[in-house]
C-alpha cells in the first residue's frame, strides 16, 4: 500500500509566537455620548432628549511612529462616536489618545498617542507589530487571536483559518470580504490581532 503522508499536529504550545506579539497589541477603552430622542413628552417626563455616557471596550495594534506620536490601527466601530479614548499598553501604562482618521466602508480607524506621554520604561516594552500577506492563506493554517476581551485584558484564543473571502452584509448595507476563523473572537477583541503561527499580523478582528 502506497504510504499516507503524516499529517503534522496541530501547535499546542504558542507561547513564544504570542510573548513576542502581545508587545504591540492594546487595549482601547472609549466613551461615547448618546442622545435619547425627544418625542414631545419632555414636558411631563422632565425634560427632552437627554444624553447619556457609554463606555466601550476594543483592541488595537500597533502599526509604527512618526516624530511625536504612536500610531495604532483598530475597528471604526470601536472609535465612532467616542468622546474620549484611553490607550493600556502591555505593561498596563494607560495614556490618552486621539482619532487620527477613519474609514467606515472599511471598519478601519487609526488613532495616535503623542511619544512624550508615553513613560520611558513602556517605550521599552512596547512593539511595532510585524505584517504578513493575507493573501497567501490557506483553509486550516493556524491562527492566534490577540485582544481586549470582554473588557478583561488581553487574552489569546488559537484557532484555524476556517474560510476565506466571507462576503457578509453589515447592518449599514455594506458588503465587505472577511477571513472567518474559528478563534473566538469576543466583544473588546474587535480591532485587536489575527496572527499567523509566524508571529504576523494577517487580520483584524471584529
């Protein structure tokens, strides 16, 4: 009988891929301000419309620098409507950030951290994250999920690449083409890292 080529086992242990990642992965607290609509009853209800505060969690990664600031990717969604945004680095350092600009047809956002509010010992800690080629998985490659789930801090979740170019219909009618895998992916991971078993990012979770 012709001999059946061994299958290779899938990675059980990822801990240095993720130890060298997680440096420029972080989390993304926000806050947006959201205005009840006023349906004429202010009177005898106390007032009209009222706004009212919404904190939010989501992850973001770390793309390279310029002369004074950092500067992150993450998910529109996680930015939009924010009033303020607050940056934790792998170290737990939080900072302020700002939105550099947006793209909602894509869900991508990138916002910015000045250098001289970042301390020095983080500066140490922290990473530009290494990109890979999207385009060149495969179904069943290995993947690891990094990000902000649940709120929680940074977790890892491993998976497989389950499908590739997923057309899915947003609920503002846009169609965009995604990786689907079967690494769990939470609320707070959106923005956060996809990583090949190499180390790069190959996706943003959402």
């Amino acid at each position: 009988l012709p001999e059946v080529p061994a299958v290779p086992a899938p990675a059980t242990d990822v801990s240095q891929v993720v130890e060298e990642a997680m440096p420029a992965v972080v989390a993304v607290a926000s806050t947006a301000v959201y205005q009840t609509p006023d349906f004429g009853f202010g009177w005898f209800f106390g007032g009209g419309s009222q706004s009212y505060e919404v904190p939010s969690s989501g992850s973001g990664i770390i793309i390279g620098e310029n002369d004074t600031e950092l500067l992150i990717v993450t998910n529109n969604h996680v930015v939009q409507d924010t009033v303020s945004l607050k940056i934790t680095f792998v170290d737990d350092a939080a900072v302020d950030a700002v939105i550099k600009g947006t793209d909602t047809d894509t869900d991508l956002a990138v916002i910015s951290v000045p250098l001289d509010q970042i301390p020095q010992e983080t500066k140490e800690k922290i990473a530009v994250a290494r990109l890979g080629d999207s385009d060149g998985l495969k179904v069943g490659q290995g993947v690891i999920a990094i990000g902000n789930a649940l709120g929680y801090g940074q977790s890892v979740t491993v998976g497989y690449v389950s499908a590739l170019n997923r057309e899915i219909k947003t609920s503002d009618g846009n169609t965009r083409v995604m990786l689907q895998t079967d690494a769990a992916i939470n609320p707070g991971n959106s923005g956060g890292a996809l990583l090949n078993m190499k180390g790069e990012v190959i996706g943003i979770n959402a």
